[in-house]
C-alpha cells in the first residue's frame, strides 16, 4: 500500500519505525524575536506579549524598529571608525573641524569619526631628498640636468654648472602640515636660493677646486635657515655636491686652462724645491766662510799683539844687554832655519874641508832606536858594529 503525503496520521515511518523528525523552525519567528528583543532594549514594545495572539504586528511598527536597529549599527560603526593606529616613526596630527587640536605618538588612539575630527599621518624618520640641478630618475648611474637650475653665476662673472643633491626629514609635524602649502617645492625653491646665493660670493676657481666643502657648508647653513624662517618643520639631513664644472660649451677651452694652471703650479713646486735645495747650502757656505774670516782675523790680531808684547819685552832686554841679546836672537833665528832642514853642510875656520851632517840619516836612526824595546840586551859585538858605523859615518863628512 503507498502512503499518501496529505494524510494527517503521520507519526511513523512505516519501513523504519522510527519517529517522524519536526520541522525546522520558521525564520520569520527568528527575525521577528531579535526585533522584539532589540525594540525592547531601546524602549519600544511590550516585555511579554501574549503568546495566543497570533495576529502579526502592524507594519508601522516594524519599520519603526528596523530604522531604529539601522540607527544603532550606523552609530556603533560610526564611533569605531573612530579608532586608528600610528605606526612607529609617525605622528598623528589631529584636526577638529578643520583646526589644529593635536599630534599624537605612534600606538593606537581614537579620534571623534568625520566629519568632526580627522587624522592626518605623518612620517617624521624617513629621509627625503630633491634634487637641483638634474634628475636621476631613481638611478644613480644614469642622471639627466637641468640646466634652468643647474647654471650659475659667480662672482667673477662666470657661469658653472652645479648639481646639488639635500637630504632632509620632518622636524615638526604641526608645521610641516599647516605652515607651507607644499613644503618639498619651497624647500627645493629655498635650495636653489641659497645655492646662487653661495655661488655668487666666491669665484670660480675656488667653487670648482678646493672651496667645495666650504660651499656645502654655506649652503646647509643658509637653508636650515631660512627653512626656520618659513616654519616649513623641516630639518637638513646632509648637503651633497654631486658635481661642479663650467657648461659643456667651454669644456675643451676650459681644460686647456686647467692644464696649463697645473703646468704651472708644477714649475713653480719645481722651482720651489730647488730654491730650498740651494739656499740653505749657499746660506751655510757664507756662514762658514764669515766664521773662518772672523777667526782669521783673531788669530791675526792675536799674533800681532803677541808679536808686539814680545818685541816690547826684547827691546827692554836689549837695551840691558845689546850684546848678549844680538846673540840670542841668531841663534833662535838659526834654530828656526836648520829645524826645516834635512842637510847641513858647516864650513870649519882656518881649513878647506866643509862638514856634512846627514840630520835625516840621524833622525831616522834615533827614531828606529826608539821603537826598539827598552830593555834589549845589546852584544859587544853590536856595539863595535855600532861605533864603527858612526866613525865610517864621521870620517865621511870630513872627506867631504
């Protein structure tokens, strides 16, 4: 026998035997429950209503509490929307209506939701940096100038292509936000402002050789300066002069200077190096030959005052003996004269024989005898050997 669907006796299935499963609950009765509840939490309907009334409430009521739970989602939404987060190297800046009200640090916070409140997020650690006077695109091989920013005057009435490349990172994020419009273009502004101001103070020659730390320093100077003065809440990380050189039309004319200024410093160093070579030498010679001519001279005084005092000293003795005096003074000049000499030959009064005194022959022996050992035993036989050379020696000179 088939079951019929409609059949109100329906309580077992007559292959299982097991009990029919209930329906699943209606789910405008859930709908219609959370409405209650949410009505009864902000104050509309009753807390029990009657469960026999199956009548369904009106439909002004219903619609009443729908815009009533969309009112409250909205402002549960609206007040969370609220909450944000300030990452760490940030400031939060605070505006009420469009007015300052405050600079928040990094963690989380909450601000009244827009329209009243708005949070503007400022990154103070991140290097920024411009560029005057090229572009390098991101890529620091490749860079492409600007010659509108990059030419300048100096003071010499000479142009130079300078390129300048400013780090910098947000001071104050109070002034960064309020006081300047658009602080990267005033600061880039305020960078060429001081950069022509710098250049136009030195010349040309002294930008492009060994001024260029200085000029960096003026520029950092200058800028952070007038930055202060803006109140852009900026500050000046680094200045970096990337390159300085005359215009590409006066290059070649411009390194032939270069080298012939090189050229000539070289002859200078050059010529330098000698000078403080031969000055010193020529100083020292002339040094030299004054102190021998002032010890000349010394000596000479010496002598002559000397040879004065000793002529003053012999003319007393010789007026207390002329005689004894005229014979002295011969035999001091005679030693003088036979002290150099290495022969005398000595004439003898009365003969015709001259005398020969071989002094070299005696110095060299009696230098010889000298050196011998002082306690050398001498035979009888040396010394006959001895005598008989000086008797051979003696009759010689008389022969002579």
């Amino acid at each position: 026998m088939s079951w019929d669907d409609s059949d109100k006796d329906k309580k077992k299935d007559p292959w299982s035997g097991r009990k029919q499963q209930q329906t699943p609950p209606d789910l405008d009765e859930i709908i219609r429950s959370i409405q209650e509840k949410l009505s009864m939490l902000f104050g509309g309907g009753e807390k029990n209503p009657p469960r026999g009334n199956n009548k369904k409430p009106s439909e002004s009521s219903v619609s009443g509490k729908n815009v009533g739970m969309l009112i409250a989602v909205a402002a549960i939404v609206w007040l969370a929307s609220g909450i944000y987060i300030v990452d760490e190297g940030n400031r939060g800046v605070i505006l009420r209506f469009g007015g300052y009200q405050d600079t928040t640090l990094p963690g989380p916070h909450w601000r009244f939701p827009q329209p009243i409140d708005t949070a503007i997020i400022v990154n103070v650690d991140q290097q920024r940096f411009i560029e005057v006077g090229y572009r390098s695109g991101g890529n620091q091989q490749s860079t492409s100038g600007v010659r509108k920013e990059a030419l300048m005057l100096t003071e010499d009435e000479n142009i130079i292509d300078v390129r300048l490349a400013v780090q910098y990172k947000v001071k104050n994020a109070q002034d960064y936000v309020f006081n300047v419009r658009a602080p990267e273009v005033t600061l880039k502004q305020a960078t060429e402002s001081a950069l022509r101001a710098v250049i136009g103070k030195n010349k040309m020659d002294f930008v492009l050789t060994e001024g260029r730390s200085e000029v960096v320093a003026k520029v950092e100077v200058e800028l952070q300066k007038m930055l202060d003065d803006y109140g852009t809440g900026l500050i000046i990380s680094s200045v970096n002069l990337v390159e300085a050189q005359p215009p590409e039309e006066v290059q070649g004319a411009f390194s032939d200077a270069i080298k012939a200024r090189e050229d000539e410093q070289r002859f200078i160093n050059e010529s330098q190096a000698y000078s403080n070579e031969v000055i010193p030498k020529a100083r020292g010679t002339a040094s030299r030959v004054v102190q021998e001519a002032e010890a000349y001279e010394q000596r000479v005084v010496a002598e002559a005052k000397g040879d004065a005092s000793r002529f003053n000293q012999l003319l007393v003795q010789y007026e207390v003996a002329p005689e004894v005096t005229r014979k002295r003074l011969y035999l001091e000049t005679m030693e003088v004269v036979l002290g150099n000499s290495r022969k005398v030959i000595m004439d003898v009064k009365g003969g015709n024989n001259l005398m020969y005194l071989p002094i070299d022959k005696l110095m060299e022996s009696s230098s010889s005898s000298s050196k011998s050992p002082p306690n050398r035993f001498i035979t009888p036989s040396e010394k006959t050997t001895s005598a008989n050379t000086s008797q051979d020696a003696r009759d010689r000179g008389r022969g002579r």
